[in-house]
C-alpha cells in the first residue's frame, strides 16, 4: 500500500517493512516483526537529524499495537534512537 504524503515523500507499507520515498530516492525505512521487535531501520544521510527514524518508528508501533524493542545487534545510532546507554 502507498499513501502519498504531505512531506514531499510516499508511504509505503508492505507486511514488515515501511518505507519513506520520493521520486529521487528512498529516505529511510524500518523492518520489523509481529512480536514488535525492530530488525533494521535506516535513514539516508542526507535525511538525517530531521525526525525520519522516529516518524518511522511512531507508525510501526501504531500498526503494531505494541511497545518496540530492538534486535541485537544494535548501533551506537540505534542505542540513542532507542534511549540505551
């Protein structure tokens, strides 16, 4: 399914993964599982530090239902995303 956004980018969403595109290039996407465990998101760099993997987080845990928890292993950008010291 493709919603088409306000932001200047589409919406698609597939079973277990959501991704953010424009016409030019994919912006970020998230890969997760029914359990709510979150297996990969990325954020193209020339999107960072604009509220992407959030926005991408916040519609997987409304799809889900559930709290979301990380896969290990997990980044250094992953362990901040998801407040782990």
């Amino acid at each position: 399914m493709t919603i088409k956004s306000d932001k200047n980018y589409e919406i698609s969403k597939i079973d277990g993964v959501i991704t953010f595109k424009n016409k030019n290039t994919t912006i970020g996407f998230i890969r997760f599982n029914t359990k709510g465990e979150v297996e990969y998101i990325f954020v193209n760099p020339a999107f960072r530090k604009k509220g992407i993997a959030k926005k991408l987080l916040k519609l997987t845990k409304e799809k889900l239902g559930k709290n979301l928890t990380p896969q290990e292993p997990i980044s250094p950008l992953g362990k901040k995303l998801f407040n782990i010291v």
